[in-house]
C-alpha cells in the first residue's frame, strides 16, 4: 500500500478520475434526486437529524450539519459531493488495481491495462449508478473504500491487522450500511485468491472467514445500539431497521427477490444482460481449466459467486427497505470484475495466446463500453425526469394561483392521496422505470419538497385529518390534483 501514490499510480487515478467525471457530467452538471428536493424543504440540520443521524451515518450526518452552519446553497451541495464522491471512487479503482497486482505481478502494459479495467468496471458498476445518483455518494463511496481496505488487512495478516480491519468496517457502517456485502465478498475473494490451491479448504480460509464474522457482529451491533442511542435522545421513530423476530420473515422475502433482482437488476441494466455476461464468461472459464485439468478452479469460482451472491442481501436480515434498489446491491453490479480478478490470479488465461483468452479480453472491452453507454443513458433519462418535474409543478402551480385568485384565498395545506393500482405513474417515464426517474411530484416522500422546492410555497403536509366529504370528492373526480378549499389534493403512486 506504500506505492499507492508513486507517478504512475497518479497518472492513472487522473485519467480514471477524469474519465469517470466526463461520464458522470450529467451529474456534475446539477441534478435533483428526490432526496435533495428534501433535504432543500427540512433543512440540512432536521434532514441531518431525522434521516442521516436516525440511521446512524454519521459522516453525512456531519456533513450535513457543517452545510447547515455555512448556509451552502442546495445546487452547490450536490455538485460538491458527487464530485468527491467520484474522487473518492476513482481511488478506489486504484487502490484494488494495486491490491490485484499484490496477489499477481506483472510487467506486461496490456494486462495491466486489462487490469485497470477489470478495476473500474468492479466499483464503477452498473449498480453504482444509484449511489452516485444521491448526495450520500460521498459517504458511500468512504464506505466502499473502508470495507474493501478492511477486507484485504484481514486477509493479509500483517502487525494489528484485527484491530485495524475492525476500525476500517466501523468506519463503513457509520458511513452507510447498505454496502456492508462489500467486506463479506471481498474478504471470501481475497482470502481464496491467497490462500486456495487445491480443492481442499484450507484452516487460513476458515479463521479469515470467521474473523470476517466477529468483526461483522462487533461492527453492526455498535451501529444499531448508537442508532437506538439517538432515537431515543430525539425522540424520533426508526422505519428503517426491523427487530431480531422480523429476521425469518426477511429471509422468505430475500429468498423471493433473488430471481427478480438477478434478472432486473433493479432497472439498472437490461433485463437479462446481468446473467448472460457472467453466465458466458464462466463458461469461458470452465472450458479452459477443464482443458487444463484444474477443474478444483471452477468449483470454487461457482461457490464464490453463490456466496458473494448471498452476502449482498444480508443487510436485509435487519430491513427490507429499499430491498429493489441498487443502491443495496453494489456487489451484484461488482461480480463480473471480481470473477475478472479471480480469472486473472488464479490462472495463466490473460499471458497465453488463444481464443479462450481473446474471447474474455473481446467480453471485459463490451462491458466495459457497455456499462459506460447504460451510465450516460440512464442519467440522460434523470435528466428529462427532472425537467418532467419542473414542467408538471410549474403547470400544477398555475393552476393553484388561478384558483386562489378566483376564490380569494391562499392554499396552506397538502394533502396526498395514494393510488396504487398504477404504479407506473410514480415515474418520470413510463419507458424507464428506477430509482433515477421516480416523479418526485408522484412519490410520498417528495411530493410536498418537490412542490415547495419549485413554486416557492411553505405548504404543510395533512397526513390523518382528512376531511371526509372534501376527500371523496377528490377521489370520485378522477383528477390527478384538485385545490378544495385552502387544501390542495394531489394523486401519489408510491410510498
């Protein structure tokens, strides 16, 4: 790790950093997530409290408070953050670049190349897209660096090595939770790569794998007990993370949305493509270790990719919020590069010259150009969701002015009515449905930000007091929005 910042290394995390910012300039440029039409209604400190802190992330927790102290302006916010989340994200690329080449030397400037690639295409994944989409990128992108960090001392087992994996695991839980499975895959990769050489499980796998879980215990059960900490000292509910005896019930759950999480992929990517590029390129794999006789090889590729399949749903032991994002699914959209990195270590396919090999080098270069043309499409279509926004709040919002105007009096309250029998409606697009182009002014959660955010109002949400006769007859109207009194009524499709 003492060469991670010599000439070359730099000169590398350059170019990645300004290759990935020239992909992500539709983010750079200014974006709106549904979250940040919230953040800019509640104010960076009760956001702070009442969702960072609440679900124990303290670094955005800080960050969000140093942002309420020096008043910086929401565009400048998100701007800022996305971008040192990239930087941070770049460095990653270099930091498993580094750790592959740890495990295997090399000289030759082409496998290194490859190497890059398999690097970017490992963090910069298709899943990835998700958390770069949110402010939380910043700290989420820590926690990807301290949990692969973490993962490697353990394996390496060098002078303090527990206590410094520990500390590193901590800090990403506090960063966020959700990318926990990245310590869990990455120590089962790790640990294989150093320490497998024949079929048998040797006793250091079995110690890596068991100091994995006594850090992984130590580690969430000091996020839940500080989570409960300031639930209690603040007196706000917790939502997200369910009790020990929801744990059964969450595993059925899990156990039901592999399959449609594999071949989904949360809308992410095209539905299919996931399973076809890791499909082939095991296939690839088997016939060349057959042909070599190391099928030993391909039955421990097929468990680690069982396993780290596994690993990115544990999260979900505790909560199934969110349990359809990609934001919960880092080491899914991952899996490909590590199945390169085991690939490239384990075997001498990369330095022969045959087909075998042209043909995983012709797939690595496809979904390496592919996953960079799903990026700057699936922000494209965030991008016309936003302006989606704008134009039906501001549509919304003469409407509302008219009405005030005619009936001399000012609309103070909203109040949503769910509609849950369309749920294509919650998007931007029907065409592309996802986290990036939910329809804030048709999301619970965003409806009354997203209107403020745009029109200037302070209206206030009425969640229980409806007015029983004034509600019917919004519902039996068929209307997607209608000013009753000094109450605005609007449809919702997802909650």
């Amino acid at each position: 790790m003492k060469k991670i910042f010599n000439k070359e290394n730099v000169i590398i995390y350059l170019i990645t950093f300004i290759f990935s910012s020239i992909i992500l300039w539709g983010f750079l440029s200014g974006h709106y997530a549904t979250d940040t039409y919230k953040i800019e209604d509640l104010g960076y400190e009760e956001y702070s409290i009442n969702y960072w802190l609440k679900d124990g992330r303290i670094i955005m927790a800080s960050v969000g408070f140093l942002a309420s102290v020096i008043n910086i302006p929401i565009d400048m916010f998100v701007v800022i953050l996305t971008l040192l989340g990239i930087a941070i994200s770049s460095f990653v690329v270099i930091l498993l670049y580094r750790i592959i080449l740890k495990f295997k030397s090399t000289d030759n400037k082409c496998i290194k190349a490859l190497l890059l690639i398999i690097s970017y295409v490992t963090i910069f994944n298709f899943m990835y897209l998700e958390n770069l989409y949110f402010v939380d990128i910043f700290a989420m992108s820590i926690s990807v660096l301290a949990y692969i960090s973490a993962a490697y001392i353990l394996c390496e087992k060098k002078k303090w090595y527990f206590v410094k994996s520990l500390f590193l695991s901590i800090l990403g839980i506090f960063a966020y939770q959700a990318t926990i499975s990245t310590f869990i895959a990455f120590t089962l990769l790790f640990t294989i790569l150093k320490n497998v050489t024949n079929i048998n499980i040797d006793k250091k796998v079995i110690q890596d794998i068991l100091e994995m879980i006594i850090i992984l215990i130590i580690t969430v059960l000091l996020n839940l007990l500080f989570v409960k900490i300031i639930v209690s000292v603040f007196q706000i509910e917790q939502t997200r993370i369910s009790g020990i005896e929801n744990i059964l019930i969450n595993i059925k759950i899990i156990l039901g949305g592999i399959p449609v999480t594999l071949i989904n992929t949360c809308c992410l990517y095209p539905k299919g493509a996931f399973l076809l590029f890791l499909f082939t390129t095991l296939l690839i794999f088997v016939i060349y270790n057959i042909k070599k006789k190391n099928g030993y090889k391909n039955l421990w590729l097929i468990l680690f990719i069982l396993l780290a399949l596994l690993s990115t749903f544990a999260v979900n032991l505790l909560s199934v919020s969110a349990f359809y994002s990609g934001r919960m699914r880092f080491i899914i959209g991952a899996l490909i590069g590590m199945v390169y990195i085991y690939m490239y270590v384990k075997s001498n396919i990369f330095e022969e010259k045959n087909i075998l090999k042209n043909i995983l080098v012709g797939i690595l270069i496809i979904y390496f150009v592919f996953g960079n043309y799903i990026y700057i499409n699936n922000i494209n279509f965030h991008k016309e969701n936003n302006a989606i926004e704008k134009n039906e709040v501001t549509i919304l919002n003469e409407y509302v002015k008219e009405y005030e105007k005619e009936n001399n009096i000012e609309i103070k309250y909203l109040a949503c009515v769910l509609d849950n029998k369309n749920p294509g409606k919650a998007f931007g697009t029907s065409e592309h449905q996802m986290v990036l182009t939910y329809n804030a002014l048709k999301c619970d959660w965003a409806v009354k930000a997203v209107i403020n955010f745009y029109t200037g109002r302070e209206l206030l949400r009425v969640y229980e007091k409806y007015d029983e006769e004034d509600y019917d007859t919004f519902v039996n109207s068929g209307l997607e929005y209608m000013c009753i009194k000094n109450v605005l009524y609007t449809k919702i499709y997802a909650r």
